[in-house]
C-alpha cells in the first residue's frame, strides 16, 4: 500500500506488535497490535501511529517475598524498524522540541504491508529534558503524561501532514483518551469544529473513572502554551478547569464506542453526553493459537488463518489428537515454569493459569480467602500459574503481587502456587495456551473486555470466570467453561465461595475422568474463540464506523 492510498489513521499510546518490541504495557497495547495485524490481513488503507519508546514499559524481576523491581534495558530500533529522513518541530514547554518517526511495514497474511508510525524525541538536537519525554511507557508524573500526549495527537497530526497524506484521511481512529489532542490539531487545521467531528471515532477501554486522564488547565498550558483553544465548551473544562482527555475525544467524535456489549452499557452510564454503541474486542488468532495446535489445525483447516471461521469444524479433529496437542503444549508452560522457580509443577495435575495487570479490581485475592478450603479440595489435585505486572508507582498493584507470593510461600507443600515474573506478549501466549483451565475473578463491571480468556479459548482452555467484560457474552455456563457468582450482585464473599464450589464439585472432578465431555468443552471453547477474534472485530469496525 502506498501512504496516498491510506484513508484511516489509528492512533493508540501502546501498540503490542511482537514482545521484540517494547512498545505495549499490556491489555490496551495487545488489542491495538492485534487490530493493526487483522487490518493488514483484511486489506484495509489503515496507518497506525504510536510513540517509540526506546526504554518500553520495564522489564520485572520479583524476589523471594515478592517485591517487584523494574530495569528500563534500551532498545535498538535499527534495523527492525526504518528511520525516515525527516524529522519535524513540536513547541513544548516554550521551546521547539524536534521529532523523529521510525516506521514498520506489518505484513498481512495476503501480502498486503500495512505503515506503523513510531515518534521519537530522544534526538541529539534535544536537550537531555526532552530526549527522556518519549523514552519510557506511562513512566514519570502528570506533567511527562501530558508531554507525551502532546506528541502523540499534536506530533501525529503533523506527522500525517510532512508525510503529505492528512487531507486523504476519512476516520482518524482514537483508540482512548490518550490520543484526544489530536482533535485540537485538526481543528486548528480545517477551522471548523462539525468538520472534524465527521472525522473522528473514539474507542474507551475504560469503566474505571481513574483510568481516565484529566489534568488542571494550568498545568495544560504551562507545558503547551497556545495549542489549546479558549472557547471549548467541555464539561470538566467548564466546570472546574480541567481538560478531560476522554471528553475532548468524545466531543469531537462522530461515533463511539465500548469494547463489549457489557462496557457499551457502563461507558454510556459514564459519557451520557455521548451516544456510545460497542464492538467487542477480539483477538488475532494466528498469533494466540499455539504452535502444536497450529501444526493440527494447518492437517485440518487448510486456510484457518485466513478465515477463522473454519475452525468451527474442530469437531472433526478426533479427541485424542486434540489432547495430545494440549499435553505437548502443557509440557512446554511446565517446562519453562520449573527451570524459573523451585516449585517443580507436574504435567498430570490440573494447571489452573491467572495472568493479568496487578489491579485491586481483578481481585486475585478470592482464591486465597479461605486458605484451609483451598487446601483440602486441592489434595495435590490442582496447582495455580501466575503472573502480572504492576505499574512501578502503583504501590496497590505491587502490595497484591506480595500477597500472591507470600501465600504461595505459606501453601508451600500443601498447594502449588507460582508467580512468573515479566509477563509479556511471549509469555502471555505460553500460559494461555498451556494451562487446563483459565480463571478470571473481576469485580463486575470493572472488566471492560478482558482478551486474555479469549486467548485461552482458541487455544481449548475453558474459562473459569466472572461473568464480566466479554465472558457476559461468550459464556455457555458449563458446555465452554463456568460462570462465577451471579450478573447482579458482585460480593467478594459469595463470589470466592462459588468458586470453590465450582472447583471442588465440578472443575476437578470433570478434569480427572478425562472424560469425552472434558474435550466436549475444550472444542466448545474453541468454537466459542472464533466469535472473538481480531478478524471478526475488523470486519465489525468497517461494518459500523470505518
């Protein structure tokens, strides 16, 4: 694809192409490198623009107690990714700060390249202040927040404007809040407010108030001084001085909307201004599928990549040979897991796996609050797979990683427990993929989406979850995994007992008699997978708002 042909710029803070590439934290960056990769495969005339990020995210190590480090290894962009030869100014706090923009061809699976733009200010020409604005993802305080949005929507539009192509973009794509300046920029160019709004779709991830940016409108200003206009009308803006970066988005979007059917409904709470519809997430299935089931499923669904939908003839793929495929890839998770830790896990005991941010929200706590039940209906029956990571100023989110591994320390010969530390892209698809089954304890309806369980569906891994985010819509309680508490009334207590329940009389026993009905389920949630891939969530997007 040439960049004239390009009609839809997709912006996103975090986009997860590969874990080579340092540019993603987590659930957001994942989903926004997933939607780039279906779009390739589909053809579309899609750009997506990002920043460098040459420290990524961190790179975690935990201790014996548990206590998280972080280390910030520098990455090389050359030659994964090509330098072009331009750079352009951005005024920052008072003075032109220059940027430089890598770019990668991602190719889709019909050979159809597909521009990845990456901004950089960690240039010679810049002062030591501004080289370290782009260097580290989501690092620093509210000011370096701001300075990074700056150049992602500002920087972007200008980006579009020195590659020559702003004019031929029909949807500029705000995947969050994080990219909303971008709508300030196009305004300044085009002078009309109804112009851009026809130009602009908003994706929210977030039912958290707390995951939505807003800074003082003095500190705004202070770090870019005259590019914000005087007579916005925004509420928070308005009200009390505050620039809501969700806000700005939605009011100068045409179209919204949430990642599931559940979070359309909570974001519509949040945003009434707003009319926000949903398309549930999905997840890229060449990618997510393991190696051994891709070997069996390229003998059976020739073209599987391609077109997802054929594997909704995984009856046809006789049980044994399903099995074998998940006990090889079993092998592998164990494999590695044993050579990190001194826990050694067993291949024939059920793996339970449960990886994600470290978030009060997700409530990793249920399991271990009765330590005495979880002990006796395990009877070395069960052994659990974690992993997460927490943001390094998050104290929460590294107090709930103590507590897994000071409980893992204290069930030390009666349960096995184990926390893999730097959970990545690579790792993330190890566990999903190579557990028995997938547990996910959110207090709904705090989980907008939640694609990990979409992962370990595709790979025959039922799930063992609240129904939240996208398991409201997927779950067939008992055929393709188990719904935890009931949809109305989330409570810790009630929900930590019903997931006892659930394992004790239904999830180990069914596990043990390796019944046909257990390979019943893991092909149910395979089937279920399909409805939630990337490639399904594309074709929705052009159908709805592209």
């Amino acid at each position: 694809m040439t960049e004239s042909q390009i009609r839809i710029a997709y912006f996103s803070a975090e986009i997860g192409i590969s874990s080579s590439l340092p540019t993603y934290s987590g659930g957001l960056g994942v989903l926004a490198g997933d939607h780039i990769k279906a779009a390739a495969d589909e053809g579309l005339p899609l750009c997506a623009i990002t920043l460098l990020y040459k420290e990524g995210y961190f790179k975690q190590r935990i201790d014996e107690e548990g206590n998280q480090s972080e280390t910030y290894p520098k990455f090389d962009p050359e030659p994964l990714l090509k330098k072009l030869d331009f750079t352009f100014p951005l005024q920052l706090r008072g003075r032109e700060v220059q940027i430089e923009v890598y770019r990668l061809d991602y190719p889709g699976l019909k050979g159809y390249n597909l521009p990845i733009y990456f901004m950089d200010t960690d240039l010679k020409n810049n002062s030591e202040e501004d080289r370290s604005i782009s260097l580290r993802l989501y690092s620093g305080n509210k000011n370096h927040r701001i300075l990074q949005e700056a150049i992602l929507g500002f920087g972007g539009i200008h980006l579009l404007k020195q590659l020559g192509i702003l004019d031929n973009i029909k949807t500029f794509h705000m995947n969050e809040g994080h990219c909303s300046f971008l709508t300030l920029e196009l305004l300044e160019h085009y002078k009309n407010e109804e112009v851009v709004r026809n130009k602009c779709h908003f994706t929210t991830h977030t039912p958290v108030p707390a995951g939505h940016d807003h800074f003082s409108m003095e500190r705004v200003n202070n770090l870019i001084h005259g590019l914000i206009p005087k007579d916005l009308q925004l509420p928070s803006l308005v009200q009390n001085s505050r620039m809501h970066m969700t806000e700005l988005g939605l009011y100068f979007s045409r179209s919204v909307n949430g990642v599931s059917k559940l979070h359309g409904k909570v974001a519509q709470n949040q945003f009434p201004q707003s009319t926000i519809g949903y398309i549930t997430n999905g997840v890229y299935h060449p990618y997510w599928v393991c190696p051994q089931f891709r070997e069996l499923f390229d003998d059976y669904f020739p073209g599987w990549r391609i077109e997802g939908k054929k594997l909704l003839d995984i009856d046809s793929i006789p049980d044994d040979k399903l099995l074998r495929a998940h006990n090889k890839r079993k092998r592998t998770l164990l494999g590695y897991a044993n050579a990190q830790v001194q826990k050694a896990l067993s291949r024939n005991v059920l793996t339970i796996g449960f990886a994600r941010r470290a978030a009060t929200y997700k409530r990793a706590h249920l399991l271990f609050s009765d330590m005495d039940r979880l002990i006796n209906l395990s009877q070395g029956q069960i052994q659990f797979v974690f992993a997460g990571k927490a943001h390094p100023e998050d104290d929460q989110g590294k107090d709930i990683i103590r507590e897994i591994v000071t409980n893992a320390n204290h069930l030390y010969g009666k349960v096995k427990v184990i926390f893999l530390e730097n959970y990545n892209m690579w790792l993330g698809r190890l566990i999903t993929s190579g557990v028995d089954v997938w547990l996910n304890t959110p207090l709904r309806p705090n989980e907008a989406s939640g694609t990990s369980g979409m992962k370990a569906a595709l790979n025959g891994v039922p799930n063992l979850s609240v129904l939240d985010g996208w398991w409201a819509e997927g779950c067939e309680d008992s055929v393709n995994g188990w719904a935890i508490g009931t949809p109305d009334e989330p409570n810790d207590e009630a929900d930590a007992n019903h997931l006892f329940e659930l394992l004790e009389n239904n999830v180990i026993p069914l596990f043990y008699e390796q019944s046909p009905q257990w390979v019943a389920m893991m092909k149910s949630s395979i089937k279920t997978g399909v409805q939630f891939t990337a490639q399904r969530m594309i074709r929705d997007y052009q159908k709805k708002y592209y």
